[in-house]
C-alpha cells in the first residue's frame, strides 16, 4: 500500500464547504478495525448534498465523502474479516461522521463492514449501492406490514432516481403492478422505466397538487415515496384501505402537511425508512436477499454509468437538478 492515496474530502472554513481530490495517509483517516482498498462506490443524492454543501449531511470535517463503497479488505483488527475477503459498506454514517468511500482506501469500524454475499460482484454491490438497500428495506417494512399485490398498484416517486429505479424492479418482479410517477414523462424516460417494470408513466406534475381535501379517490396499493412535501400529502390521501407508504426522502421538500384521516379512516400507515443505522442482522439479510432472491434483473440498465472519482464534483450538480437517470457507480480501484 503506497504511503498516500487519492480521495475526495470535503472542507469546511468560515462555515463555507468545499470538496477537492487530495492525497491523504491512512492516519488521516477516522479510526476502525478494517481497511478497505475500495474498488467502487456511487453517487447518491446524499452524497451530492453533501460535496456540493447544499445539505447539513457531513458532521466532522474534513471528512472522506461517500456514503458507501464495496472492495477488498487489506488489513483487519477484527476476528470477522481477513485481508482478502470481499465486502461492501453503506450506511453507519460513513461520508457523514466517519471517512467514506470516495477514496482509494477506507478504514472502518468491523460493525460497519458486510461479507460480499455470493451472488453480487463489487460493481452489482454499488450499482445498487445505498439506493438499492434502502429501496429493499422499504420492500421489506411494506411486505412485514401485509403489502400483497392484490392491494392495487403501488406507486413510486422520483422513479429516475437512485431509490426509485431499484424499488420500481424489486416490487415488479415480486408481482406487484408499480405505477412510476415522474418529472420525466414523456422524455427517454419512459423506455428506462418501462424497462424496469413500470406498468405506466404519470406526470408528476398533474398529480400531488395541494388538496384541500382530507380523502381523494383510493387508487395506490401502496407507495414508495422519494420527494416528501406535496407529492407525500397527496399519497396519503389516495392510497387504500390498510395501505403502506414508505417514506424514503425529501428531494422535493422536508415538509409534510397532511391530517390524520388516511390513518384512522382507511388505516393506511406511514413507515419510516431509515437506512444509516438500520440494525446488523436486517443489514446482512437484505444484502443476502439482493444478491438472491430479490437480485434485481435489470442491474445493468438501472446503473447506466460507471465513471472515475475525478468525475464527481460535475455529476453532484446534476443530481441536486433532478437530471440524470439511474445510478451512477463511481470506479475507485481494481476489483482484483
Ligand atoms: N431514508 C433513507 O434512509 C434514505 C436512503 C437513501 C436516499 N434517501 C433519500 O431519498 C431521496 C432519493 O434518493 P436517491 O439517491 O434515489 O436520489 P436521486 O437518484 O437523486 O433521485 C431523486 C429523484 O427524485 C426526483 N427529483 C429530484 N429533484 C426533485 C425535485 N426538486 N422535486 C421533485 N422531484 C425531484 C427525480 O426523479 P423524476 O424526475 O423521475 O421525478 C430524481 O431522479 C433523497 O431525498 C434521498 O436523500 C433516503
């Protein structure tokens, strides 16, 4: 291992952020057991929040950004992994309050790092990455509280995006009919989604409007919901009877302004899905489920980019625009 490595660290001076390609040391590195050559990480809407400053993401600086990464393990302190062994790490706080994976090399607390299940490679464990694991908790808290196909549709917001793209394949290939309702209708969009699994294409725009009506027409199954704001109000109002929505993000808005009706008249529920410290046996079971039975079939088409640390800062802005479709995987190192 050479005595520096590249790595993408965010700054902060005069309360003012700012992310630059350095070479640091293995000392500079938050503390932990294992040390990761990383081979891949991606690009996440977090991780644009955070390099471009636009979102209180990172806690500690200067800080390593990227909140996950897979590759191959150097040196461990820790009876649970080898040099050798193969892994990958999203979540517990990582490109946050602990270095991330935007560099050649990671150092992380053992509790943190997940063996590389069979079945997935370092690329397939990025393409999916921190989206595809948080589209599959949402799958797994909708199926744990009696989610079934036969619900009706379930709908699914920012639907080009990371979380959206991965949970619109998982559902549909579980049999469920998955509505995409997109900013991008209309555009190459619709192919990719139908790609995935979308049964159909809605506008985002001539839905989610402000209501001042508790209950409109039950239509969704369920939802998977990305934007919160408007959009997340309106999902309440229109899903059936027992219900689920999965709130994931905020791309549109933090706020939510709904009243208690859907709840207590239709019995719909809200489940939150929080991905960052999720607890390690849920974390080890959903990346075996990834890499098994729930694989997603069109890994390849729903991460259509795989591009090089330097790349980085350029695509950040594109992702806070709500530009790009699908995931970005971000190739740090080898995969040997
Ligand atoms: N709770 C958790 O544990 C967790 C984990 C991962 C992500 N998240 C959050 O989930 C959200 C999605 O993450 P991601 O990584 O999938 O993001 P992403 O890849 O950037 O996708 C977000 C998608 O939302 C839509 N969008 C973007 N900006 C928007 C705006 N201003 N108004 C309305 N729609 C907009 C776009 O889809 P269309 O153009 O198709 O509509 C975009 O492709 C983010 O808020 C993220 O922070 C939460």
């Amino acid at each position: 291992m050479a005595s520096t490595f590249k790595a993408l660290r965010v700054h902060q001076a005069d309360k003012a952020t700012s992310a630059r390609l350095e070479r640091i040391a293995l000392e500079d590195l938050s503390a932990g057991e294992v040390v990761i050559r990383v081979a891949y990480s991606s690009l996440n809407y977090k991780d644009a929040l955070a390099i471009t400053g636009k979102g209180r993401i990172i806690r500690k600086f200067p800080c390593v950004a990227g909140i996950d990464l897979s590759g191959v393990v150097e040196e461990s302190r820790a009876a649970a992994f080898q040099a050798g062994d193969r892994v990958l790490v999203t979540g517990c706080n990582i490109g946050e309050a602990l270095d991330g994976g935007l560099a050649e090399y990671a150092r992380l607390p053992a509790d943190a790092v997940v063996p590389l299940p069979p079945g997935l490679s370092l690329w397939e464990a990025m393409a999916l990455g921190t989206a595809g694991f948080t589209a599959a908790l949402a799958l797994r808290r909708m199926l744990e509280n009696h989610q079934t196909p036969e619900l009706g549709p379930i709908a699914v917001t920012g639907p080009t995006g990371g979380v959206g793209s991965v949970a619109i394949n998982l559902f549909s290939q579980l049999g469920f009919t998955v509505a995409a309702l997109s900013g991008k209708k209309g555009t190459e969009a619709d192919d990719y989604l139908r790609a995935l699994g979308a049964a159909e294409v809605l506008d985002r725009a001539s839905l989610g409007a402000p209501g001042s009506k508790p209950l409109e027409s039950a239509r969704w199954g369920g939802a998977v919901d990305n934007l919160g704001g408007d959009t997340l109000a309106w999902l309440t109002r229109t899903v059936r009877p027992w219900g689920n929505i999965a709130c994931i993000g905020l791309a549109q808005s933090a706020e939510l302004h709904t009243t208690v009706m859907p709840f207590i008249l239709r019995g719909v529920s809200l489940l939150g899905i929080h991905s960052v410290e999720c607890p390690r046996p849920w974390r080890l079971a959903l990346w075996e489920k990834l890499a098994g039975a729930w694989k997603p079939s069109r890994l390849a088409r729903l991460a259509p980019r795989t591009l090089a640390l330097e790349d980085v800062p350029r695509l950040c802005e594109e992702i806070i625009a709500g530009k790009l479709i699908g995931r970005t995987v971000v190739r740090i190192g080898s995969d040997a």
